[in-house]
C-alpha cells in the first residue's frame, strides 16, 4: 500500500468514527495530519496506567525532509495527555530554539483538548501563545542576537487535557553539504506511536543503523518521485527527563547520514575551522607572538595562551550547532571580547597557531565506549575540543573552548571515542577503556598538644583519577589541591607541602604533611574523625542522574572504565577510641566493598574498599551496584567516636 493510500484509507476511518461518535453525541478530537487522535488516546488507556504517569505522549512524530537542494525542513508533531503540574512544564511550554538568520519557524498546530473542545479553537493559534525571545547568553553578545528561542505556550490547559502542538523549522544549508541526525523512539514519558519520516530527493540513498531493537523502515516514493523512509514503533516505555549520557546506547534509536564518508563530513569541519582560524590579523598574530616568545616549553607557551583567552574574551554559553559550518574569523571573536564554543575553539586554534604549537578540532564521545561508525555523523559526539601538541611528543593537551581548561592528564577521553575531523579517516576506538583507574590515599594521625591532630597522608591515583592538571599549570597549584583534598577526608584538615614519589599526567604519588584542628567535642565529650570523599573519586565520577535514594533504574550506569578506590585512615590506640565502625564486605557481580578494622600493637588501621570491575552496569542490575555505593556513602563506615584523654 502506498503512503498515499495509507493516509487516505486512516482519513476515511477518522471521518467515519467521527460521524459514529456524533450521531451518540460525543465529542471527538478527530484526525490530525493523518493520525486519529482519538484511538491515539484509547490506545493509550489500555496499554498505559493513566493515573500512574505525569503524561502519557500519544504521538511523538518526526520528518526531516531533504528534498529541497539547500534546505533541511524539519517538522515536529507532538500529542501528549497530560495530568500534573509537572508535565505541563515538560510538555505544554515548550523552548524551540533555532538561527533566525537562517531558518524560519512555522507554527502549525498549538491546541488544547478538554471538555469536549479544542482551545482556543480547532485550528486557530492564539496571538499570545507564541512567543520570540533572546536567549540570555546572547542578551549582550550582539553578533548572536539573530538565535532566537521561540516559546510555544498552550491555551486552555487544565489537568487533565490533551496538548497538541507542530512546528517547522525550514534551515538553510549548504547544498553541496550533507546531512545527518539520530532519532531515539523511547521519550521521557510512556509513548504510544513515535515515528521517524526522512524524505530525500528522488533516487538518493542515505545511510543509516537502528540499534537496540529499532525497527527496519519502510519505503516508499513520493508525488515527486521522492524517496520517503519511515520508521515506526509502539507501546514504550518512559526514558526518563534526563537520561544518562547517550541514551542510543542502550534504547531503540536510529542514525542516519546523507555525507559521503566520514573523511567527507572532516573535510567540510576542519575546513570551516582552518579558515576561520587564519583570519587573525596582523595585530593580535603579532600580540600573541610576543607574549610566548620568551616562555620555556610548549608546555608553557599553551599555558600562556589559554590564558590570554580567559583575560580577553568572555564565554557566551549559547547553543553553538547553528553555526557548526560557519564559525566568525578568530579576528572577530577577539575584537568582539566574546565567543560561543565553537567561536572560542575557533580563536583559540588560531592563536595556538600562531604561537608555533599545532591545534586541531577534536570531538569526544557523549559517553564511554565505542560507537557504531557505520554512519558517519556529529550526533555521537558530546564535546568539541581542541588538540593542542608541540614539537614531536613532548607535549600534548586538550582545550576545552568553554571553561578554558587545558587538561594534559593520562586519559585525556575519559574513555570515550575521539575523532579528529580532517586528520582521521574515522574515529578512534577509546583508549584504555578497560584499564582500570585506582586511587588510594592513607592518613596517618598522632595527637597533637593542641587536641588536634599532626601526621602525613599519602596520594596515589591512577589514570581517570590522576588530578595531574590540577596540581599544574600555576605555582602553588600542587599544595592547593592537596590541602582541598585534606579538608574534603577530614573536617579541619589542611596539607601543607608537596613531596612526589612520582608526578606525571598517568600517575600522580605524593606524600604531604598533615594538620587536623582540634574537633569540637559533643555535650559528652566526645569527638568524631570521620574519613570522607576524596575529591575526584568515586562517587565524584558518577553521572549526575545516578541517585542512592531511587531503588530502581530505566537506565544503566555508564563507567569510563573499571574503578577501584580505597581511603585507609591509620590512629594511635592510646584509650580514647569509643567506637570504630564495624568490618563489613559485599559482594556481588557489580563489584565488592570491604570494611577492615585492623588493631596492631598501639595503632588502628581503619580500610574501606570499593572496586567496581565493569563500566556498564544493567539497569537491572542497579540495586546490585546500589548496594556497593550505598556502603562506600554510609557515615557509620567511615566514623571513629572518641573520648576525652
């Protein structure tokens, strides 16, 4: 059957459940763009909980039309029941962001169903339901002032009601360029119909991968002689309001991609970049020359310049995928004193440059792991980054264009593929991704005169957890760190000194001297030593969805890489220990922890452990890592009571 006949024969099934549902008197939301509303929303009720769920999206529809040559039409329809005041936020005010410059928004649907009626009318959109803002960030940046956020606000909504909104969004692009995008069925709602339509010029064949069950299309030829691809499926279950790195991963999704190849799509980056890049003038070339002429080392001279950016250009944190082909020449960026990333990275590739270091784009998986190459697309990707190098190998480092930082520790991706455009045929498969990191830090305490504390702790970490670049990059920075790191493990610590073993960008261990301020003792008496989380470590690394308190999980638990972590605190047993936290050990396929309690002579040795031995962890298998974190989080596992002397 063609798509033609498809959508004519849903029609006719609409008209007449229409007339059906009239001639009992009932009021029905009818058909719209093809899709029958009101089995949508029986559908929903007998595959859904209605009652269990904020909102229950009834159709989430996409078609990214490609047919016209230099412009990418992109409509979204959307039907969503919604019941509480937390889903009209999600799904009843919506944000389109977009380039005014060089796309326009059409507003085609925007409607409330309640009451047996739509409001403010069937087909009518109220004058104050859409509405053109700046976005904040680009408030003061007046070369940005053409990016608008469009704001979609529905009439009529009381709970519960159907919300119905379309839009289109027509882009000018390049026409020689290519495109690409990834659609992922599941959404954060329960989903009765999401579907994916790309449309592409008679004869043109795209490239694209589903995974994780995603279905296979279905084709057809438009009036035109089109080619229309669609995909489809049903009955999903939620993905949650903020899913954890790259949901494609782990839920139905597909890609797809009308670049040539993957040395194609470089070609078309690296070039915008180079030439923007070059167009530094002679002025702020020679400036930049001046300020490293004198610096010791690469080392140095890329210090000196990220520096310089921090001073005389400000961030402007705006979505800056509007102008991924078109970046302002660096001269601009610095004239301006301000820059979105990809302007920053831009200005900072040039100046780089021209301070005698190679600087290339570099962009960095959203999550650990590889991805599926088969595709060739930015869509993987969750950060763009500059690969700064100097003279053969003695030095390397990443610049991240929105915070400023220049890292140069051991895994620079933190396990995640890493592509340079116009340099790699394709991407890297992650580096070290199985490679465990460890960190172990040990305390050892004497009583001080003071009713403090005096000893000396010790630092090793490994790979993701070295704090290299921390301790780098200013005078004093070592000491800093380690004395943010003794305060962290104990209330009132301070360090004082640096002592390496061994300092490089792989591994960082040191000793330092240790001060702990006399505690304040309870109405008892009593004082507490409690070992906490060390900066950086474990629970640190964790995804910010990763809650204790939720006993359930849609998502898995996405690691860089195998993680082992162990704080080890070592007293006098001169009589003044009440209490110590008891031995304890877990053990399951996530991982294990172990608590000892050693006694030795006059000393007390105090070890939790915790070694995570896979980076993905199931979301059937949360409780499992959830137990592990929950001990290493427990306070009663990391306290020692003591008593007056």
């Amino acid at each position: 059957m063609t798509r033609i006949t498809t959508i004519t024969a849903t029609v006719a099934f609409g008209l007449l459940l229409a007339l059906f549902a009239s001639a009992l008197g009932a009021a029905v939301m009818g058909v719209s763009r093809g899709h029958d509303l009101d089995a949508l929303l029986a559908r929903a009720g007998e595959t859904v909980d209605l009652g269990a769920h904020d909102a229950v999206v009834l159709l989430e529809s996409r078609t990214v039309d490609l047919s016209e040559p230099g412009t990418r039409r992109t409509t979204v329809h959307r039907v969503v029941r919604i019941a509480t005041s937390l889903a009209i936020r999600r799904h009843a005010d919506l944000r389109i962001p977009r380039d005014g410059d060089t796309s326009t928004l059409n507003v085609l649907l925007l409607r409330t169903w309640r009451d047996g009626r739509w409001w403010p009318s069937e087909s009518g959109i109220s004058e104050t339901a859409v509405v053109e803002t700046l976005p904040r960030a680009a408030a003061t940046a007046d070369d940005y002032t053409g990016m608008r956020e469009t704001m979609l606000l529905h009439d009529g909504v009381e709970l519960p009601c159907v919300i119905e909104t379309a839009w289109e969004i027509a882009e000018r692009i390049d026409p020689g360029a290519g495109s690409d995008g990834r659609f992922i069925f599941r959404q954060s709602d329960p989903a009765v119909v999401a579907e994916l339509e790309l449309v592409l010029p008679a004869g043109a064949e795209p490239q694209f991968a589903g995974a994780n069950g995603a279905p296979s299309p279905s084709r057809d030829t438009g009036e035109n002689g089109e080619t229309i691809l669609r995909w489809e499926m049903t009955a999903l279950a939620p993905l949650g309001a903020h899913p954890a790195g790259d949901p494609a991963r782990w839920v139905p999704a597909v890609s797809w991609s009308t670049w040539r190849d993957w040395p194609a799509l470089g070609l078309a980056i690296s070039t915008a970049v180079d030439a923007a890049a070059a167009d530094l003038g002679f002025a702020l070339a020679d400036t930049v020359t001046a300020l490293t002429r004198h610096e010791p080392s690469d080392a140095a001279r890329a210090r000196r310049v990220a520096a310089f950016i921090d001073e005389t250009v400000r961030p402007v944190l705006s979505d800056a995928s509007c102008w991924r082909a078109a970046p302002r020449p660096a001269r601009r960026t610095w004239e301006t004193a301000y820059g979105h990333a990809l302007d920053r990275l831009v200005l900072a590739a040039g100046l780089f440059r021209a301070a005698g270091l190679v600087a290339d784009p570099l962009l960095v998986g959203t999550s650990p792991g590889p991805i599926d190459e088969t595709v060739p697309g930015l869509f993987p990707f969750g950060r763009l980054l500059l690969h700064v190098s100097g003279s053969g190998f003695s030095f390397t480092a990443l610049y991240d264009p929105v915070d400023g930082s220049l890292a140069t520790g051991a895994d620079l991706f933190a396990s995640r593929v890493a592509w340079e455009p116009g340099n790699d045929d394709s991407p890297r498969a992650p580096e070290g991704s199985m490679a465990p990191a460890g960190l172990e830090i040990d305390l050892f305490l004497e009583p001080a005169d003071d009713g403090g504390w005096t000893g000396r702790g010790y630092l090793r970490a490994d790979g993701l957890f070295s704090p290299y670049d921390e301790m780098t990059g200013a005078p004093g920075a070592a000491e800093k760190h380690l004395g943010t790191l003794a305060g962290a493990l104990i209330a009132g610590a301070e360090a004082a000194g640096f002592d390496p073993d061994r300092f490089t960008p792989e591994r960082v261990a040191t000793s330092f001297p240790l001060s702990v301020s006399a505690p304040e003792p309870d109405d008892r008496g009593r004082t507490r030593l409690v070992a906490g989380d060390p900066p950086g470590g474990m629970l640190a690394l964790l995804h910010g969805d990763v809650r204790l308190y939720e006993t359930s999980r849609i998502a898995p638990v996405i690691l860089p890489c195998p993680l082992v972590q162990r704080v080890r605190l070592d007293l006098p047993d001169d009589g003044r220990i009440v209490t110590l936290p008891e031995p304890r050990e877990v053990a399951n396929a996530a991982g294990r922890f172990t608590l000892t309690v050693r006694r030795d002579g006059d000393r007390v040795t105090i070890e939790r452990k915790i070694s995570i031995g896979t980076p993905a962890i199931a979301a059937a298998d949360w409780p499992l890592l959830r137990a592990l974190l929950l001990e290493e989080a427990d306070a009663a596992n990391r306290t020692v009571i003591l008593g007056g002397a």
